[in-house]
C-alpha cells in the first residue's frame, strides 16, 4: 500500500497554565493528504485549524502526535513548506518582484541574478501582476498584495501550499478573480495544498476534499467529505452541478447542527463522506412515486 503524502498521526495541542486546567484545543486528530490534492479545512472560530497549520508548517509543536511528510518527520519551518497568511505579509520596502525574488533566492541560492529574475517575474505574471512588479506595496490594492504573497509562495515551488485564509480580508469581487487564479495554478503545478476557510462556497469550488471539525476545546477531525464535482471547475458554473447544493447543505448543517464536540467522543477516525454519490444512489434506490393522472387522461374523448 502506497504511504500518503502527508500523514497527520494523533494530533494533540494541549495548553498549560500555572494553577490552571489543562485546555486541550484538538485531540487525536488524524488525516491524510495525498501528492496534488486540495484539501481545505472548516470548523468554528477556536476549533484549532490555524494550530494545526502551523504544526504542519512547522512554526509549532504538537503536545503529542505528529506530522510525516514526503516520507520525514516535520520539525522546524523548511522551504519545502510555502505559506500565505490572511495578512499580506510583505517586506514594505521591497517592490513586488523583489519580494518573490527574495523567497527564490532563498531556495536556490546557487541561481544566477537574472534566473532568479525571470523565475520571479513568470510567477508574477502567473497571478496577473505583470507590469506591477516594481511597485512597492503601499501602492498595491488589497488584492493584489495578496497576489504577491501567493506568487512567492508559488515561486519557492514548495512540497506543501498552506493557506490560511488568505482571501478573508478582501472584497467578494476581488476574492472571486483571485480564487479564479488559484484555481488556473493549481491546475496547472498540480500543487499539493492545505487551506484553512470559514466560505463553504469557497470550499467547495477550491477542494478535492473538505475536512469538517467539531467545536473545540477537545475538537476533532468529524467527517472528511469528498466533493464529487468535475474539476477545473468555474464559478459561475458550479452552480448549476446537480449535486452542488447537496454538498453545500451538507457542509452548513454540520456547521449548524453538528459540530458539538460530544458527538464525536467515540470516533477515533474521521468519517469518510461523498454527500452527492449518496444522494444519486438513494435516488435510483428509491421507486419512483405513482403518477397521477387527470380526469381527462381517463376517460376517452367525448364522454
């Protein structure tokens, strides 16, 4: 059996304080990811899901449990690992393209001035900055700073994408244009991505994969439900798939009814999930209803 790509084992935070009950934020979790899928995360605000992106990214240490990727135990921040925060996260005295250039030269330091360049400037360009990269960020909108940061967290070419909200602080339009381009790259270097996002909508055009958790304190993984839509997938589209708002009422009761920690104090694994092949195969088990017809379908013409 082939080992998954990321494999999250009894993954346990739990904080401490002096003359305090032990506050345990998640327990046990454990989930896996495979080379070049998309898997977003979605529970409450407190639930722990931006504790376990830094635990993957290596920014922090889990009480217990542990993260294995590509074959290794994560320990320490590494260039293998890209991320992009909800703030933009750029150096302010540095122009668009020096900041992507800044994390290239970083991963391949034995690169020459004008490789590092045009690698910076082809990613640049990848999210629709060309002709802004020797603007600096004060003279970048909201939305295009956080082009940047997906540029250069794009360009380092890392094993692991995290995104933790990243579209969070911008405008519904912008938002849409960015998530369109996200969606274009990931098509096209069959990136490997982990993303934290309240926009079940957002979720559900972005992921191969949604992993639903319960409440914290002592949160859990619940349920990982597969979203069983054709990908590349398009806005203004996704819509009109039969099985959408299945899928989409499925993720916004759980957020609504299910989510309580004490439903899942049993479950030691997360449930697997595919809300829409359930619905199309309750559907073709269920006998058609009797139809009824009208008077005038009965009696023969004339009468």
């Amino acid at each position: 059996m082939t080992a998954h790509f990321l494999q999250v084992q009894d993954l346990t935070k739990r904080f401490s304080g002096k003359n305090q009950t032990p506050l345990t934020v998640f327990d046990k979790v454990s989930f896996n990811i495979d080379k070049g899928e998309f898997v977003c995360i979605i529970g409450h605000s407190g639930c722990g899901k931006s504790t376990i992106m830094n635990t993957l990214s290596g920014l922090d240490s889990p009480t217990s449990g542990g993260v294995i990727m590509d074959g290794k135990e994560v320990s320490g921040p590494s260039l293998d690992r890209g991320i992009v925060f909800q703030n933009y996260s750029l150096l302010p005295w540095l122009s668009a393209l020096d900041n992507v250039r800044f994390g290239v030269k970083a991963r391949w330091p034995s690169w020459s001035k004008a490789q590092i360049k045009q690698h910076s400037l082809d990613y640049l360009e990848l999210v629709g900055l060309k002709g802004a990269e020797n603007r600096k960020p004060a003279q970048l909108s909201g939305g295009m700073r956080q082009r940047v940061s997906i540029a250069r967290a794009f360009a380092t070419q890392p094993k692991l994408l995290l995104l933790d909200e990243p579209f969070g602080a911008l405008d519904a339009l912008t938002r849409g244009v960015i998530q369109d381009e996200l969606v274009k790259i990931c098509v096209k270097t069959h990136q490997t991505v982990f993303m934290i996002t309240h926009d079940v909508d957002e979720a559900i055009l972005l992921s191969d994969r949604i992993l639903l958790m319960s409440n914290g304190p002592n949160a859990v993984i619940a349920e990982s439900v597969t979203v069983d839509i054709p990908k590349p997938r398009q806005r203004g589209d996704i819509i009109k798939n039969p099985g959408y708002y299945t899928l989409r009422n499925h993720l916004v009761d759980f957020l609504v009814n299910r989510s309580a920690s004490s439903h899942y104090k049993e479950q030691t694994r997360p449930l697997m999930s595919n809300p829409i092949k359930s619905q199309l195969s309750k559907e073709k088990s269920e006998p058609l209803a009797p139809r009824s017809c009208a008077v005038s379908e009965i009696l023969p013409t004339g009468t």
